[in-house]
C-alpha cells in the first residue's frame, strides 16, 4: 500500500519595509533582526506553514513576478516609506491578489500602496502615539481568524487608531478594539478582491513588542490560513477578451454595426 500523499504547506511571504529598524534604536532592541523576521519565525512555528521573507531594499523589493507566482499568502507591514514602493510591483501586487493570492495587511499598511489600490479609498483614519492599552474585542466568535481566543485580549502598549476609518464596507469585521483614551476601531476586516482573499489587522506599531505576543501571532497564523485559496490562480486577471459572433453558445444574428471585428483583443 502506498502512502498518502503528503499535504503541501501554505507558502506565505512576509514583507517588511525594515526601515524603522535600521534608523531607531528602540525598534532595533525589540525587533533585532526586524518585524518581518519576527513575524516569520513564529509563523514557521505553525504546522502547514512554511514563511520567508523580503524588504523593500531587496531587487524590485523581493516581490518579483515568480516569487508572487510562488507565494500562496502575502503578508505586509509598512510605515515610513509608502511611496518608495514603486508603481510597478504595487500593481503586481494587486493582480496576484486578484489572481487567488492571499493578502494580510498589517498597522499601518493601510496607507500602503496595494491596500489603497485594492480598496479604492482613502483609508485614513485618526491616530495617537501614547503607549495606550488596546483591548481588541472578538465581534465574530465563530470566525477562523479568531480561532483559539477568548471573548477579547489586551495589549498593554499601542498606538490608537481611531474611527472613522476610509475603507469600503468589510464582508466581515473580526476585531473591534477600545483603547485606554476612549476611541474605538474596526482592528480587523477581510475583504474578497477577485480571488484574493484579503484581512487587515490593526495592531503593530513598531515601538512595541506586539508582533511578540502570543494572541496577535495566533491572528496573523490563523489570517494566513483563512486568506489562502488552494484553487489555481487566475490566469491573466486583467484580461477582457472578445468572444466571437461563431463561438456564441445560442446562435446570434446580428443585429447592428460592429465597432471592433472578431477575436479583437481588449477594449480601445
């Protein structure tokens, strides 16, 4: 009798911009070997998953075509240097996500090139540095993004976002959060962009050990898990062909004046 054959793991890249870490010391005695490093050491922790890493200083900011081609879930963190990600992979980006790749936006990612692109928003919000206590309340008990917690769980340390938050209406919200100085939050949202299964989750500021805690490593895990899409990826995602009159399924009789003539391809 042969053996089963084994299930393949979940493929999940985490990208960090890793600036904050080079140039702030505290960032650095946290995070010594950067947030994404930590971010993808406890996911290697996991059973089914199997994560790397890239940064933005990397070539094309470790996000070539093959690599997104290779990577079942994307994980993003970024803050100070948004508009250093070029153009390009930003669009590369979306369209894997459009395609069937998972995508996991993380802080403040939401003002990140791809997040606003794929929400066609302004995602803004209201925000205050002041190592508050943030009590992230789970709204969606049954959800598998929040699996394994209990009714809420606390950070002692965070930055406040508050509401209102620039974003389309979610499919879901898992999270809301409550800080210390009153204001609350919508901290964790998917969305479904195509293929692409996407989930923002809020906490993350980079002066504090948040990517170390135990809850928000047991989010992200489970995130990567729900995002993931085991359906072959969509080939060509932006394409918009023309069927011709012949290939109809009912026979057609035309019925006006053609502007574009068979098997022309896209739209001018």
């Amino acid at each position: 009798m042969t053996a089963p054959l084994s299930k393949s793991p979940i493929r999940a890249l985490v990208w960090g911009e890793n600036v904050h870490e080079q140039k702030n010391a505290t960032v650095r005695e946290i995070y010594p070997n950067g947030m994404h490093s930590c971010i993808a050491d406890a996911l290697n922790t996991q059973d089914g998953i199997v994560a790397e890493t890239a940064v933005l200083q990397d070539p094309e900011h470790g996000l070539s075509a093959d690599r997104l081609a290779k990577t079942d879930v994307l994980l993003w963190w970024g803050h100070a240097a948004h508009g250093d990600v070029s153009d390009e992979v930003a669009q590369r980006v979306v369209e894997a996500v459009w395609s069937g790749m998972g995508m996991i936006f993380l802080h403040s990612a939401h003002f990140a090139k791809p997040f606003k692109m794929l929400m066609g928003a302004a995602c803004n919000l209201t925000w205050r540095e002041a190592g508050e206590r943030e009590r992230l309340w789970v709204t969606s008990k049954n959800h598998p993004i929040a699996a394994g917690l209990g009714d809420y769980f606390e950070l002692e340390n965070e930055e406040m976002y508050g509401e209102p938050f620039g974003v389309p209406e979610p499919l879901e919200t898992v999270f809301i959060s409550w800080f210390q100085g009153g204001e609350v939050f919508r901290s964790g949202l998917t969305y479904k962009r195509g293929a692409g299964n996407i989930f923002y989750f809020r906490p993350g500021h980079e002066t504090y050990p948040t990517y170390h805690d135990a809850n928000v490593q047991r989010v992200i895990s489970n995130g990567v898990t729900w995002a993931f899409n085991p359906a072959a990826r969509v080939a060509n995602p932006t394409d918009a062909p023309n069927i011709p009159v012949e290939t109809a399924l009912e026979p057609i009789q035309e019925r006006g004046p053609r502007l574009h003539s068979d098997g022309e391809e896209g739209f001018r």
